[in-house]
C-alpha cells in the first residue's frame, strides 16, 4: 500500500469512538479505480495488524466486509463477478456469520433489526460497506444512518452520502505515483524510463488502477 497517509489519519480520527468522535459512519468517495476499496481495505487491516498495539477505545472485536462490486478489471479486460451483496437481508447475513449469531437468519424481518442492534452493541465492530452506488436498496441506508454505538461503518462509493464524514480520493500525487510505477515495473519485469513515467502519469492521471493496468499490459508486450 503506497500513500494516502492523509486520508488515513482523518479515517483513524473519526473512527474513534465518542466523544472523540460523533460520526458512526466514514464515505471514501471518487472515482472508479481512484483506491477507494484498496484504502478502505488497507484501514480494516491496520486494526487487525495492530489489535495489541491498539489502547482499549482504539480496537475493534470485529470487523465485517461486504461487497457489492458487480466487475473486477482484469488484464483480459472488465469481468462479470459474483455480486455478493444486494439487500439490507445480505447485510444481516454477514453480520450473523462475523458474530457467529444464526438467531438473526432464522426470526421475520421484523425482529430482525432488534436482533442485529443488540449483537452490535455487545462489541465494538467496525462495518465495512464496498460499492455501495450499486446497491437499491433505500433501508441500506437508513441502517447505516441509525447503527448503534459503539458502531463505526466505512463505505466506499462513487456517490455523496448525507449525514456521513466523507473523505474524497483524487489520482495519486506524482511523488506516490512514482513509487507505484517502480514497484510495478520491478514485479512485472518491465522497465520505463523517467519521461515515459511522467507520460504514464500524465494521461491516467494518478489514478492508481490505471496506471497498474497500463504496466501490465506493457509487460504483456502493448
């Protein structure tokens, strides 16, 4: 992971609990392929890699990833993926297997909610929302909207979400993007000279995915 140390440290900031922090929810918002779900990856792995490091208030028990990316850009080009999450449903059911809580899959919808919000208060639990503008579904929001302390959620989007602290990603500054082209070219076995670099960076303007597929299909020999 290369950068963004900047956005990191608002992220870590809010997601600190109250009164250090009133917001329960952070939108990493931008667009397509800018890292907004390699950034919220690379957050989720911090409290995971540091559970020791981290004071008491810091830490969360858990963490639950949800995805709802419809395609996955692939050297071949764009490819159709699984989508795993559509529904608030798909979210309690992520929930219930993170917290090892089958009660919320076998009772109505109804009491589902009560259920959820009990099993989330019991812990601190960090929610992690990928692609969220793909989803239709309105009460998606309302919940992320109304979790309950101690609670944090981070969602990634292409979109605004009221209510919500947002940190907006835009291509990489030359300095990151430079790092990025080296540890690119080295592990594809490929070379570009600086002018070629600065070229590179000029026409994907910084952003990330474009410039890890650019190098890859120059290592393919385009």
């Amino acid at each position: 992971f290369i950068g963004r140390e900047e956005e990191i440290n608002k992220i870590h900031k809010i997601l600190l609990p109250y009164p250090h922090s009133q917001y329960p929810l952070v939108t990493i918002d931008g667009i397509g392929g800018v890292g907004k779900s390699t950034l919220a990856l690379e957050v989720a792995h911090h409290y995971l890699r540091n559970y020791d490091k981290l004071s008491q208030e810091e830490r969360f028990e858990a963490i639950i990833w949800i995805s709802a990316k419809q395609t996955v850009l692939t050297a071949q080009g764009i490819q159709i993926r699984p989508q795993v999450f559509r529904t608030l449903e798909d979210i309690y059911a992520a929930i219930a297997v993170t917290l090892q809580r089958q009660d919320i899959t076998t009772v109505s919808s109804k009491e589902q909610i009560e259920i959820v919000r009990n099993a989330l208060i019991r812990q601190r639990t960090l929610l992690v929302i990928d692609n969220l503008e793909t989803v239709d579904d309105e009460k998606v929001i309302t919940f992320l909207m109304e979790l309950p302390a101690p609670t944090k959620a981070i969602v990634t989007t292409r979109h605004r979400v009221d209510m919500a602290f947002p940190v907006r990603l835009k291509g990489m500054p030359w300095k990151d993007a430079d790092v990025l082209i080296r540890q690119e070219c080295e592990e594809r076995n490929c070379q570009l000279s600086d002018d070629d670099s600065h070229r590179l960076y000029d026409y994907t303007g910084g952003v990330p995915l474009g410039i890890v597929w650019s190098i890859a299909q120059i290592s393919f020999g385009h």
